[in-house]
C-alpha cells in the first residue's frame, strides 16, 4: 500500500473521487474540485491509499491542520472512507496512522473527527483505532 497526498490538480483523482463519493454522494466531480481549490488555501488536504501494484485507490482521508482553543493544535479529519470491497482490510487505520504521525510531526496535541450517528460500524472502528468521544456535535442548516 503506497499512501500519498493529493493535490487538488492531481491526476490520481480520477481513481481516487469514486472513493470519495462513497461517503460524500452528494459532491458531484466539478463540485469537489471548486470546494478544493478553495478549501486548499485554508489547509485543506487529501491523503490517499493506493495499491502499489494496480494504482487502484483503496483509501482516501481530508483532513487540515487546525489552531483551536479547545485543543491548541490539532489535526481535524473531514473525511475518511474506505472502498467498500477493501474494508476491514486495515486502509483505514493505515490513513489514521499516517495522519496522527502528520499531527505528531506538526506538534499537534490530537487527531480528532466527527462522525455521523448512523455510522455504527465506523464508530466501532474509530473506539478501536483509540479515539473517544469527546463532545457532542451541534450543526443548525442555515437556508
């Protein structure tokens, strides 16, 4: 497994957006390059895992680095998702091992993300992976 970052004109998109919309099927490809180009000049990043021998992606983590008040330094996960035929495979704990060394290297204090409450199976995962819950997330739709 080769894993390597992704900038926001990089060819390997094309192999690594249909990973993506797995967990973001609301983002169309046109969409997602605008929301990266942007995001990008605020620290937003992408990671991907890829199979060494076949380029196909397996894996694909958004993620910035963040000062808060709350947690001084961190790095925030936006997005983390697995093919649907490679889990339970370790792509993902190798993304979260990858991005906590990125925090590590960065001197941040924690790694952290939200995830959605219907997403049973990644909640287990992530208390596996050594995460807890720390907070309730609050969100209002502005219209």
């Amino acid at each position: 497994m080769e894993i390597c970052d992704l900038g926001p004109e990089d060819p390997r998109w094309a192999a690594a957006f249909p990973v993506l919309v797995q967990l973001r099927a609301h983002l169309g490809r046109e969409a997602f390059a605008e929301i990266y180009r942007s995001g990008f000049a605020q620290g937003l990043r992408y990671t991907a895992a890829f199979d060494a021998a076949t380029g196909r992606c397996l894996g694909v983590a958004g993620w910035r680095q963040m000062a808060t008040t709350s947690s001084v330094r961190k790095v925030y996960v936006d997005d983390l998702v697995t093919d649907e035929g490679e889990r339970s495979r370790g792509v993902g704990a190798a993304l979260l091992h990858h991005l906590a060394k990125v925090a590590r290297d960065a001197g941040c204090r924690a790694l952290e993300l939200d995830s959605g409450v219907q997403r049973h199976d990644a909640h287990r995962f992530y208390l596996r992976e050594g995460f807890v819950i720390s907070s309730h997330h609050f969100s209002k739709p502005l219209e």
